[in-house]
C-alpha cells in the first residue's frame, strides 16, 4: 500500500464510497483544471502524459494575436484587388451560410458567382475563382497569393499567451511536435529566447509521423509564409491548391492517416465549417469504419449557448467535442489550455501542482467538490510510482484526511493502462 507518515486519520464511520467516490473508468471521466474552466476527458489528459497526443491548430488559434480567420482573410484580399466585390461580401453577415441574398446587379456574371460562393462559406474556391479571373492561373506570385502574404506580414502580429501553452503541451518529453494549417510562424517565434526554436516544415518536407525523436517541430501542412518577403510562399491556398495537395498528391491525406494511427488528434482553433476543417476530417472520417487502428480525435469546440446539435454533428464527423462558453473571444479556452500547460504530466510546473494539492486536502475528502476529487486523482492516477509517491508526501505535509489516502491506495490498485505508466 502506498502510504507516508503524517496522516490525519478520520473515524471510519463514513463509507468507502463517500470517502474516495465512485470508482468510473477513464472512459467515464472528465477533468477540469481550474475553477469554471472546461472539462477535459480524463483518457485524453493520460494520453497526453504518455506522449500519444498530436494537436493540429487552425486560425482561430492566431485571432487572439490580430491575425484574420479565413473569412476575414478573403475579405481583405479583396478590399485590396476588387473593391465592388468587396463593397457586396462586407454586407454579409457572418455565418449566413446560404440564407442571404446580396445585391449583386452591379457586378459581373463571374463577381456574382464569387459572392454566392463567399456566402456559402466556401472561401477556398472563392479565392480560387478570384484569382483565375484576375491572373487566369494558380501560381506562388499572383496578385491573390501577394495580398495574402502582404496581409498576414503587414499585422506586426506577435504570439498570444494560447501559442505559449499550445508549444509547451507540444512537447512529448524533450520532443516538440505541433501541427498547424496556418501560414504564421507565431508557434515557432512564441517560445522564450534562448530555449532554441524548433525547425519548421511545410508541405512535402514533412517528417512522416513516427514516435521516434525525428518526428518533431512545427509542421505547416498548408504551407508556411517564406520567412524572406521577397520570395513567394507555396501555400494551399485555393481550391486547387487543396485538390493539388489532398488528391493529386496526397501530401496532407497520408501524413494525417499516419498521424491518426500513432496520436490522439487534438483540433484547436477550428469551426466545423472551416474549408481546412472538411478537407482534414475528409482525410480521416472513410478510414475510421475500416481500420480499428485510428485513435480518438477530439477538438475544442465553443459556443456562447449550448448546442447539442452542433456537438452532434461533431461526433457524426468521428470527432469528440470538448466544448466550451466561447464569449468574451475565447477567453475559457485560452484558460483551460494555460491550466493544462501549467500542470502538464510532461513539462508543467512542480511548484504549482504541490500547491494544487495543499489546496484541495484542505477539505476532508467527504466534503470536498467531485471536481477537486476528480482532479486529485487524476493528478495521482497520470503519474508513475515515484511521482505519487512524491504527491503523497505533500499531501500528508498538508495533514490531508484518511479519505484522500484512501484514494491514493485505489488508484494504485487499478489496471495500468487506466494511468499514464
């Protein structure tokens, strides 16, 4: 039994079940990191502490630092090529989705096209269409492909706090491996100097997904802005652009086959509607009835209500919704990703977890909230023996009550793969 001195008993007056709580297994279980914040299943927090989890981040990841999403980026390219086009798409709301209708009699046969697709939200073939009638070709220097790349540069952008968390949850012990559709270098220029940046890949220069050390750095499977301005970006961009990469040479579709094998996929910053988001679930979603190989893929997915249909329909696409209250831009999710950074099983703070145990045994177990119990032994459960047995020191420092010793002792006694050794 595992055990340390300085205890402070309680009379056994009180069941078992009461005092550690019904025994659920990880697929039952759901940890919140902090007060109010989003729970987060329990078998993806293990997964995470034994280096299986791989996080794919989209453009809402980058909004917090001033970069556009998608729709927004399409905007601006074209209040920079086609103003009367742009005068027509900043009159759609966002999220119309087919349910508006826009005045386009002042436009030409091919403007109009692109609007309807823009309020269909299919930005990829909108950017595609624009740029064959203005340049009549799909290349890296086109005027489209500049204004994009002007656009993104001209921000000043500098990493949020959420690309400081995303890298730090990145590293798979001593490994950083983070993949990303967006073209900014934020993930890479937001770890603290001196540490060393990882390399960056894009596109075909990829490392196939292993679980060796080779597998590591910031992996642009859309393609990553050139880091020197005067030389053009190969980006997947347009709607070609995605037949050229998914289809034709099935550069991003195998590598995430791959992926989906060996890690936990982890979307953050997408919507199910993203033009990205189709083509990367579209790579997955035919192989998960025939192959019993691929892992469970989850995202981070927020609304200011809740809506079960949305989270439905995330799970019809074989992806598992972590969902969150999206107001105040997001705030609850840049919070859950900071807390699961800062207590993270690989890399997170020593000082910190000591103090999150002090602070639940403060309470006897009998009283205290199922979500501090649950966070406590999970915080045991992830860990080796040497680490809980570290954990069981400082809670008995903290004169934590038999009930939480009682835990410590059913946690020990529960299969392996239910924790993260």
């Amino acid at each position: 039994m595992l055990a340390a001195p300085g205890w402070r008993g309680t009379k056994r007056t009180i069941t078992e079940e009461k005092l550690t709580g019904p025994y659920r297994s990880p697929e039952d279980r759901a940890i919140s990191l902090g007060s109010d914040l989003p729970a987060i299943p329990e078998r993806l927090l293990l997964a995470h502490a034994r280096g299986e989890v791989l996080f794919i981040c989209g453009a809402g990841v980058s909004r917090p630092a001033g970069l556009p999403d998608f729709r927004d980026l399409v905007l601006d390219t074209y209040h920079a090529l086609d103003k009367a086009v742009h005068k027509v798409l900043s009159s759609i709301p966002s999220g119309a989705c087919n349910r508006f209708d826009p005045d386009c009699s002042q436009l030409t046969d091919g403007q109009t096209a692109e609007v309807r697709r823009f309020v269909s939200g299919d930005y990829d073939v909108v950017l595609g269409m624009l740029e064959r009638r203005l340049d009549n070709a799909t290349r890296g220097d086109s005027r489209v492909r500049r204004e994009v790349a002007i656009r993104l540069r001209a921000s000043g952008a500098r990493p949020a706090p959420i690309h400081r968390s995303l890298m730090r949850l990145a590293d798979r012990g001593g490994v950083v491996t983070i993949v990303t559709t967006n073209f900014d270098r934020l993930l890479e220029t937001s770890l603290p100097r001196g540490t060393g940046r990882p390399q960056t890949y894009s596109l075909g220069a990829m490392p196939r997904p292993a679980r060796h050390t080779e597998f590591a750095g910031v992996l642009h499977i859309h393609g990553a802005l050139d880091s020197n301005p005067d030389r053009s970006s190969e980006l997947i961009l347009s709607d070609r652009d995605f037949g050229e990469f998914y289809l034709r040479r099935r550069v991003v579709p195998d590598f995430i086959y791959d992926a989906a094998r060996l890690f936990h996929l982890v979307l953050v910053g997408y919507s199910a509607n993203d033009p990205p988001m189709r083509y990367l679930l579209n790579a997955v979603a035919a192989d998960g009835t025939r192959f019993d190989d691929l892992k469970e893929r989850f995202t981070f997915f927020g609304t200011e209500a809740p809506d079960a249909v949305a989270i439905e329909d995330w799970k019809a696409r074989g992806i598992t919704p972590i969902h969150y209250d999206s107001r105040d831009r997001h705030q609850l999710l840049g919070a859950a990703l900071g807390a699961w950074a800062r207590l993270s099983a690989v890399n997170g703070s020593e000082r910190l977890l000591d103090a999150e145990i002090r602070r639940i045994v403060k309470s006897n177990r009998v009283v205290a909230s199922e979500a501090d119990r649950d966070l406590f032994d999970h915080l045991f459960r992830r860990g080796n023996a040497s680490e809980r047995l570290r954990l069981a020191r400082v809670a008995a420092d903290a004169m934590a009550d038999l009930g939480w010793l009682d835990a410590i002792t059913n946690i020990a006694r529960e299969p392996a793969r239910s924790r993260a050794s």
